[in-house]
C-alpha cells in the first residue's frame, strides 16, 4: 500500500514537470482577409498589449468589471489586439491605421511582417486614413525615423491634427494622454515635411467608396471610415470599443484614454445602433483579431459576431 502510494506521488511529480516544459511559442504574422463588394479587406496584427480593464474603464463598478469579464473566461489584464485594416480597391490600396510601430515595446511593430505575408509592398500603400493619433494607430508610420510607406498620402481630421500636433494643448489632458503628442508629432513629422498630409473636416468623401464620419469623444477629431462597394458597407470605428466584453455589454462604460467620457459614449451608442440596424461589417482596432465582424442586439446591449473564417475568400 505504502508502495503504491509512493509510485503515485513520483507520476504526479513526473506529469507536473512535463507539463512545465512544454514552451507555447508566439503565432506567426497575423493577417486575415475577406471580400466585400468589390473590395478587398485585409486585417493586419500589429501586436497584442494587456489591457488592464479594471484599472482604466470608467462609469461602471470594478466588481461588475470581473463579472462580465469571467462570464466570457476572461480576467484583467485582458489581451487586446492591435488591428489595423487594408482596404484594396480597383484602383487603391488603402491602410487604416498603422498599429504601434515601435510606440509599444514589444508589444506592437508586427504590421510590416503581415503586411509583407499578405503580400504587399509598404510603397504599394497610396493612401493612410488615420482613426485619431493615438500612438497605437500612428506608431506604424515610421520606421527609424522615416517614411514606412514612402508613397502614401496621410489623410487626417483637422480637429485631431490640430489638437495633437501643438504641445500648446498639452495642460488641457489627464496626464495619462501626455504621450500621445509626441508619438503623433514624431509619426507624422517626415509625412508633414514630404508634404504627405492633408486634412478633412466634418463628414466628406475621402477616397471613392470612401466617406468619414466623424466621431468625437475618444479624441476631438475622432473619425470613423465608411467603407462602400456594391450594397455592401464597412465601419473602420477605431477606438469606439476597447474591450468589447464590457462595452458591448454596457456601452456607456468609456475608459480613461478618452479625452471626452461622456460624448465617447454618445458616438459608441450610435455606431452600435448604425452598425446593428444596417448590418454593416464593422472593423475594429481593439476587438480580438482579425476585428472584423457584425453586431447583434443581446439584451440591454449588444454582442460580437466574428466572421466565419473562410480560407479561401
Ligand atoms: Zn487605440
């Protein structure tokens, strides 16, 4: 008996061991894409970053946080993707958002591998629409300094550029937003001095099949993209949602990243509500890749559905 229990005890031991040697490994260059109309659309990873939801989520009890977190087998920190979004037309290719670049450590700077794996050049981009300048979506500009994609025309609301671009704004932020001047400044610079940007106010056609909708409240100048082509539409929504679990849940809930709470919210409710009621695809920055999917209703709020994978679109 005294035997057998001490044979026991050695194959634990032994299971234990084994299964701590076993290293997970990282994935490879992450991209995903789909046909829309007569578009293309491909998701680019550019990182993964935890996300301390329980510290930075605002207008909602951190008990409830940890509910609706376990609910979907998740915990604070979560992992929240950096997605950013090709969209190849007949006659563009266009990127929204560039991920982090280098603005992250090492949690971002991926998006030129899965672009090159996608199988596209950084000088076959010809157009960047920008979300907002928050260094998670303008990092991936530059690389050492200069252009990344040499050829590009930077598009950008003139609310954002103006606030982000003049250090004359900085005591107007929580001290959380700081970074956010010098990561835009520093990832626009050589586009501004190659005469690479141009700006756009209010809701206007920037590209064919292309229309901005601005959504401030993430930041000033916070802009949606609608993507178009045939009766099919896209909503490239940025930062609406940062951890969809919650948001989607509770959708007045905002987070401290957001330079105005209270209208973040007001511009999420809408894109919920536009999403669901005309089935739009939605493309998101921070909801777990490839970010693209639809929106039902579930309850008092809504739910993700991600799109069915297809491996040969
Ligand atoms: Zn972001």
């Amino acid at each position: 008996m005294m035997r057998a229990w001490w044979l026991l005890a050695f194959a634990v031991i032994v299971s234990v061991a084994s299964a701590t040697d076993v290293r997970v490994g990282p994935q490879g260059p992450g991209f995903y894409r789909m046909r829309m109309g007569g578009d293309e659309i491909t998701a680019l990873l550019d990182g993964t970053h935890p996300f301390p939801a329980d510290e930075l989520l605002t207008h909602i009890e951190r008990s409830k946080i940890d509910s609706l977190l376990h609910a979907d087998y998740l915990a604070s920190p979560v992992q929240g993707s950096i997605n950013a979004f090709l969209v190849k037309t007949p006659d563009r290719l266009v990127l929204i958002d560039t991920g982090a670049g280098p603005l992250y450590a090492g949690d971002g700077g991926f998006l030129p591998a899965a672009l090159a794996a996608a199988g596209y050049r950084p000088e076959d981009v010809t157009d960047i629409l920008l979300t907002h300048l928050h260094r998670d979506h303008v990092g991936g500009l530059i690389r050492n300094g200069t252009m990344f994609f040499p050829n590009a025309i930077v598009h950008v609301n003139k609310a954002d550029s103006d606030f982000w671009l003049d250090p004359a704004n900085e005591p107007k932020v929580p001290k959380i937003l700081l970074p956010m001047f010098a990561g835009a400044m520093d990832s626009l610079g050589p586009y501004l001095k190659a005469g690479h940007v141009v700006t756009f106010s209010g809701e206007t056609d920037i590209l064919p099949g292309i229309r901005s909708l601005p959504a401030p409240g993430h930041t000033p100048g916070h802009t949606w993209y609608l993507v178009s082509s045939g009766d099919e539409h896209l909503l490239a929504w940025g930062d609406t949602v940062h951890v969809a679990t919650v948001q989607l849940a509770e959708p007045g809930v905002s987070i401290r990243y957001d330079y105005d709470e209270a209208a973040a919210a007001t511009s999420r409710k809408r894109a919920l509500d536009e999403a669901t009621a005309k089935g739009y695809w939605v493309a998101a920055a921070h909801v777990s890749f490839p970010g693209l999917g639809h929106l039902k209703r579930a309850g008092d709020g809504y739910q993700w559905v991600p799109v069915n994978y297809d491996r040969t679109p």
